[in-house]
C-alpha cells in the first residue's frame, strides 16, 4: 500500500508562484511513477507531470517552461514548483502513483489562481 498527502495549495495572484508537496508514504520502493494531475470545475481530470523511478519526466504542454517536478533526495516527497501562474492553472491538484497495476492518489489540494 502506498499513501499520498498533499499540502502547499492556496490562492495566489496570477503571475505568482506555489510550491506543492506530496508526502508519501508506505511501500514506495516499489513505485513505478509519481506525478501530479489536476482537475478543474467542470472538467477532466488531466496530467500536469510525471516522473518515472528512473527520472524521465514528461509535462503537459501548458505547463512547459513554468512547472518543475522533483522528488526529494529520499524519494518519500514529491514536488511541484509553480511559477507564472494563470488564471487557467486553478484547480484540484492531485499526487498520484503506480506500483505495478495499483494506482494510488491522494485527497487533492485547491489551487486558486485570481486575475
């Protein structure tokens, strides 16, 4: 089993910048991927990054440029630093991760984003 929190949400001004985390926690030794989704009022649920257990990572175009993913030297915390942010980027932030077929996700946190 693997368990994921995630903290740094809030609301912020466009242009700004947030940092997310992700503490993870359980059999993370065996995780194939960490990453982040996000969901907006209304819509899917859709990927914002990825990074798999041997450091490829991939971004959602949106994001290129602006969003960085990175795990912490212990591997146990993902993040995902925010910068120039859009009115767009508002949403439900989501840590996700695989460990064979399982998928786990944690509880989200809010991203607001004011023009």
């Amino acid at each position: 089993q693997v368990a994921l929190v995630e903290s740094g949400g809030g609301l912020v001004q466009a242009g700004g910048s947030l940092t997310l985390s992700c503490a993870a926690s359980g059999d993370i030794s065996s995780v194939n991927r960490m990453g982040w989704y996000r969901q907006a009022p209304g819509k899917q649920r859709e990927l914002v990054a990825i990074m798999t257990s041997v450091g490829a990572i991939v971004y959602q175009d949106s994001v290129k440029g602006r969003f960085t993913i990175a795990r912490g030297n212990a591997g146990s915390t993902l993040y995902l630093q925010m910068n120039s942010l859009k009115s767009d980027d508002t949403g439900v932030y989501y840590c996700y991760a695989t460990r064979s077929v399982r998928v786990y996700w944690g509880q989200g946190t809010q991203v607001t984003v004011s023009s």
